[in-house]
C-alpha cells in the first residue's frame, strides 16, 4: 500500500490525486496530497510510476506496514534507492530511455513441475 | 434519486477505459462518432493491464504458425473455441499492435533488427491510449463510474448514468449506443490492478436484458508472494515449491500443477517457492522483460533466485477466467440493442474455450473485441440518427438503486456483502476445487443475501458506485456458480471433484442469466474433437 508522501520532494501538481484507479488520495494543505484512503489502495504502484517528483512509496504489501516498519520511513527508502526505483526501471523521467525498449523476458518453455524427492531423502 | 447536475450527449459512450475501451473509443471516434469515455478510475492507469502489462498473442500471418496458435489451447479449453473468431482475433491483433508502433509510436523492443510485438509494458501502452484517443478527439472523464445504463421505452440502451466522485455530482449522458468495456471481476482480492475490475457492466447488461456465457470458468487464482498484489507468473515456470517445512511439494507448479498449491495452502496454509531454475543469463532477462516483478522482491528484501519465500493464490475470477456478457454477432452486439461488450466484461470462449486467457489471449481479444464493439456502436448510432435525441430515458438499474421493498436494508450492505463473498467465493476450497455439496450452500447464501439486497439496499448518490459494485460481485458470483453446478463434467478450468472426467454429451457452451431468478441453457452440441483434456 502507499505509505510515503515525502512532502519536501512533492511539487503539489496533482497528478497522483487524478491517476490513482482507486481515489486514495486528497489534496491537504498547501497542496501535498494526503492519504486519505489508504485501505482502498490497491497497491498497483501506478501513482508512483506517474510522480514527477519521485515523492511516493508504495509498500508491496496488501495491509498497511506496521508502525514500526522500514517501508514507511522516508530516509530509509532514499537511502536504499527504492524511492522512485519503479520509475527509474521504467525509464520514465527526463533524460531517460523507455523500458519498453529493452523488455524482452527469457523464452518461457512448458512449466515445471515440482519433482517427488528423491527415494530415500 | 440522484439530481442530475451534469448533463451530458453523446454518439457513443464507452464505459471503462482499460485496452477494450480505448481501442473501442479510438475506432469509434475514426468512423465519426463523437465519442464519451467514462472510467471509474483514471483512463491510463486504470485495469490490471495498465498496472501488469500483458503478454500478447501476436502471430505473423501464414497459415503454419496461425494454425499452430490456434491449436496451442484447444484442448486445454475443452474445446468451445471458435476457430473463426480466433482468425478474426489474430487478424486484428497483429493490425492493432502495428499501428501501436506505426501511429501510437509505442516503443517495442528490437530484436534482431524486428520490433518484438508479443508483449506491451502496462504503463507506456495505457498511457499512450489515452493520449491516443485524446488526438482522435474523444472526450474523457476519468473517476466517474457508471452506475446504471439508461433505456428508451422499446428497451434500446440510450445512455448511461452515473457519478463524479471527485466532485461530489451525478452525471446523465444521452447517447446512441453503449460499449461495456468494465473489465472482468476480481472481488476485490487486491490482485494487481484488479481492485477497479467488479463486474458492474456485466450487472448493467444483466438489467437490460443481457445474458452471460462461460461464467463457470471464473475460478482463475494467481500466485502472488504472500501478503502482497503482484500477481504476475508466468516466471514460476522457473520455480520450485516447497512446503513450509522446506521439503519439495511434489507436482506443484505454476501451470498444470496449481490445485496442489491451493490444497497444500488449505492444508497447512503455507507453501514456499524459490525460482530456482532459471540461469544466471534468464534472471537478468526476466528484469527488463517484467520490472514490476521484482517490485515486491527488492521492497521486501528477498532475493527469489535464492531464497525460499511464501507464495499464495489470489482470486482473478473472470479477469483471467473467460466468462462474461454474451455477445451475439461480429460486433461484439449484446442481445439488447443499442448495447455493445468488449474486454474482459464480454465472454473470451470464442477464443480461449473454458481455459485463461492470461499470458496472450485476453489482450489481444481486449483490442479486437474494443475494436469491434466501437465500430459497431458507432454504426448502430448513425443508423439511429437524430431521432435518438428525442427518446425518453428510463434507469434500468435495479438492485442498490431502486429497492423493491418497503424496509431498508437491516445492517451495512457493504460489509454483509464484504463478509459473504470472503466466506464463500475467495476460498479455495468453494470456488477452486469445486464439489457441488460445497457450491450450493455457499450459492444458497449468496441468493438469500441478493434477495434482501434487492429488496433494501440503497445509498446517498456518492455511496452508490460502491453499493452497486458490491451488488454486482454478488450477482457475478450467483452466475458463476449456477453455471458451475450445471457443468456436471470436468472441462477446461471448470473441475468438478465428483466430476473429474469429460462427457462429450456436454461438449457445449452454457449461458446464464436472471438477476432475482437464475436460468441457465445449454447451448447446442459442438463438433466432436479428438484428444479431449482437462486443464489444470
Ligand atoms: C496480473 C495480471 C497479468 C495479466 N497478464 C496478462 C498477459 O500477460 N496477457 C494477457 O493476454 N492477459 C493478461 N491479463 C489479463 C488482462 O490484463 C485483461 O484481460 C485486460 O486488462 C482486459 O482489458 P479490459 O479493457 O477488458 O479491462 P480492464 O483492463 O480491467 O479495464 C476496465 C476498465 O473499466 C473501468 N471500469 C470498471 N467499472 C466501471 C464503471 N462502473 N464505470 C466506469 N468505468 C468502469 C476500470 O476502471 C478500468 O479502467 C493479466 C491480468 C492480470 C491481473
Ligand atoms: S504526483 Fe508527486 S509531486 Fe505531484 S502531487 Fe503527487 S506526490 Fe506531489
Ligand atoms: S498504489 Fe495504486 S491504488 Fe495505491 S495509492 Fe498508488 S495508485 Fe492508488
């Protein structure tokens, strides 16, 4: 779910408040959105992919992240370089080449299938 | 009822702006309709496409690799295709996905000096249909979910009503045709971008008139890593499955070996994965190829090449099953005139049979159905004219909208529906691995809660949208398994535990429909196949 708004880098355009499939956000004071819904985040990172700023943080997880938790402390996801990371891989961004250019996966063969182990093990 | 503040005309109006609906807003507007598109989210972020990214059945013509993909599933979908739908799907297909390149300029990957088309990354392709349809002149209003369609007095759908919840006001457009291009439904398992995808247009057709096919094929589960909404698999081909204890879960797998993921999860509730075969030079192409993969690994810290992590199964019912509306001729046409159906809202068994569409076939049917059903609403509109504007419009909504009863709903609807569809749609052992002494009570219970939805439930106009996804995830899981206790065979992914062999005396569609009383009719008997399978 989202957790981080970093207002210091937020440059209050609005767009995640407009892209988020699932209305989580309000405009706050002085225009930093604010999460105003976090349950109904569908945690789809699409806000993050969209911010100009690299403000927001969407935590994988389907629950909020506990109080306690590395993924909501904004200067632990600065310094891991998870904080605009999905953007970053996207190639979207000033200066950036566009992802789509190099996706390209591994050729994928008939599944595998999980083998009894071994007699005896 | 909500005063309309907002009033709004329209040739054609689409509802939903995942693939389908843009594809179908795009061609309308070229054969000069002017063009309406309502989403309840954000047209370009909205749908699991735009959050997933899809893989796509995109085949050069020539008729040995043509006849090789569309021979690739048959068996595995129990054999309801229609071959000729899956020629028209490859034909259109590979059209759309050059002008992606040639017109949209989407960047596909070059590989060996030829553009790669068998795949779109989810953000770049939405976001670029939405700036594409924006060029072709198609008007947008994005967090405006539809909430009912609109009929004249002969039962024709003449418009849509709904409401701008970043507004707080209600909204009616006119217009002379419809494309429901809603998605499919997911209830709400936070599958990813799945949470907007609640089956409403398939209870807006239902209103009108419509029927739905294939709806027992909705019982598609997703691996996803535990406690999170990645569910992208087609790299757990590469895995191995373990159970809690670390000791291999023989015969698990991604493909033709999840129901022993769902059984040992039931079981024990954990199973444990490690992708483990894939080579040094395959994990560094899985990255560029599915960023969004990793999202969840690199957060969590989890290396999955080479750590074993907990996996579990996300209910995608008829996102990456094939049930939905029935549609009736070459235009995606619904039985109701003036009504058209594309994407995942409409049926896939023409061309996926009772197997997923996931990993190909449901983007590329999202683009030809949208393509269709936007041609054939715009010609139904100019057939219609200006008589259109002086029709008299009627709500057609139901259930949410218009309670039958003289008492409001005893308790929160929401929640009640909240609270049933956990307990008896989500469970693997309900809706997964199917036994008819567990479908019917959970489908008892889920008519005794319609019934008294039908009857009480309503919302203020901004409570309304919610109200009405909640009746249409009950009304979809109704079909899903009134259709699955009609299967009495084993097909495709719609297994019967007391069924667990094919009958070729059902080697037929089955069509479902009624909101307050269900029916459902076999189609008539298709061609006999040879090697008849089940799907895992
Ligand atoms: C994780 C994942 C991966 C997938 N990968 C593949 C793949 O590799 N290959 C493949 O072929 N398929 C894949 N699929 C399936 C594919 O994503 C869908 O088939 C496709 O998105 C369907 O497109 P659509 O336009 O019909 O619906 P959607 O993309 O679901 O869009 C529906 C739109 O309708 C809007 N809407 C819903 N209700 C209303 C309302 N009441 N009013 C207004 N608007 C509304 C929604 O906001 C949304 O924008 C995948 C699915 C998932 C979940
Ligand atoms: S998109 Fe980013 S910069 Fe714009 S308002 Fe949202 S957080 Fe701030
Ligand atoms: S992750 Fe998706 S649902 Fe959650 S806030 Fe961001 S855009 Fe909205």
């Amino acid at each position: 779910m989202i957790e981080v708004v970093s207002a210091s880098r937020c440059v209050t355009c609005d767009v995640c408040i407009a892209v988020c499939p699932t209305n989580v956000f309000d405009r706050g004071a002085g225009g930093v959105p604010v999460i105003a819904r976090q349950n109904d985040c569908q945690t789809c990172f699409m806000c993050e992919a969209h911010c100009p700023a690299d403000a927001l943080f969407v935590a994988p997880l389907t629950h909020p992240a506990p109080p306690d938790s590395p993924l909501r402390d904004e200067d632990h996801v600065t310094d891991t370089g998870l904080l605009g990371s999905y953007r970053k891989e996207l190639g979207w961004g000033r200066g950036r080449k566009s992802g789509a250019r190099t996706a390209v996966g591994p050729e994928l063969g008939r599944a595998r299938i999980t083998p009894a182990p071994a007699q005896g093990e | 009822m909500t005063t309309t503040a907002l009033d709004l005309t329209a040739d054609v109006v689409i509802v939903g702006g995942g693939p389908a609906g843009t594809w179908a807003a795009l061609t309308a507007a070229a054969a000069g309709a002017d063009v309406l598109l309502l989403d309840k989210g954000y047209c370009g972020t909205s749908g699991p496409t735009a959050s997933g990214g899809t893989g796509v059945w995109y085949v050069q013509p020539g008729p040995a690799a043509r006849e090789k993909a569309m021979a690739s599933r048959e068996a595995l979908g129990g054999h309801l295709q229609d071959r000729r739908w899956m020629a028209r799907v490859l034909d259109q297909t590979y059209e759309n996905m050059n002008r992606l390149e040639a017109e949209a300029r989407y960047p596909f990957p070059v590989v060996d000096g030829v553009a790669h088309k068998r795949g779109l990354q989810g953000p770049e392709y939405m976001r670029r249909m939405r700036s594409w349809i924006k060029r072709a002149g198609v008007r947008v209003l994005d967090h405006s979910p539809v909430t009912e369609l609109l009929v004249d007095p002969a039962g024709t759908v003449a418009g849509v009503r709904g409401h701008r919840r970043q507004h707080d006001t209600g909204y009616r457009v006119r217009a002379s045709a419809a494309v429901l291009a809603t998605g499919g439904c997911a209830f709400l398992s936070k599958a990813l971008g799945c949470d907007v995808a609640t089956g409403d247009g398939a209870l807006y057709a239902a209103e009108a008139g419509a029927a739905m096919s294939g709806m027992e094929f909705s019982n598609s589960y997703a691996i996803a890593p535990a406690f999170t909404s990645v569910t992208k698999t087609a790299y757990y081909g590469f895995a191995t499955f373990f159970h809690g204890d670390g000791t291999p879960l023989a015969g698990a797998g991604s493909q033709g070996g999840r129901s022993v993921i769902a059984q040992e999860l039931l079981r024990t509730g954990t199973v444990l994965c490690q992708i483990d075969h894939a080579t040094p030079e395959q994990q560094a192409l899985m990255r560029s190829g599915q960023p969004n993969f990793f999202l969840t690994f690199d957060r969590l810290g989890i290396n999955p090449f080479t750590d074993k992590f907990p996996v579990t199964l996300l209910l995608e019912g008829t996102v990456r099953g094939t049930g939905g509306i029935q549609i009736v001729d070459d235009d995606c046409a619904t039985t109701v005139p003036g009504l058209y159906a594309a994407g995942d809202a409409a049926t896939r068994e023409l061309i996926c049979g009772g197997f997923t569409g996931g990993g190909s076939h449901n983007s590329a049917w999202a683009m030809s159905s949208g393509t269709w059903a936007g041609g054939g609403a715009a010609r139904f509109a100019a057939a219609l004219g200006s008589s259109a504007v002086k029709r008299r419009l009627t709500g057609a909504g139901g259930v949410a909208v218009r309670p039958t009863g003289s008492r409001p709903f005893d308790g929160d609807p929401w929640a009640e529906a909240q609270d049933v569809l956990r307990r008896q749609v989500h469970p693997y052992d309900k809706n997964y691995l199917r036994h008819g002494d567990r479908l019917r009570p959970a489908l008892s219970e889920l008519d005794e809660l319609w019934q008294r939805l039908r009857a009480g439930a309503s919302a203020d106009p901004a409570g309304t949208p919610r109200l009405r996804q909640a009746a249409a995830m009950v009304a979809h899981a109704r079909w899903m398994y009134t259709s699955a206790l009609a299967r009495t065979e084993s097909r495709g992914m719609a297994r019967r535990q007391e069924f667990p062999g094919l009958d070729p005396a059902q080697h037929r569609r089955l069509t479902v429909g009624g909101l307050d009383e269900l029916w459902v009719r076999p189609e008539s008997l298709l061609a006999p196949r040879p090697e008849l399978a089940v799907a895992s």
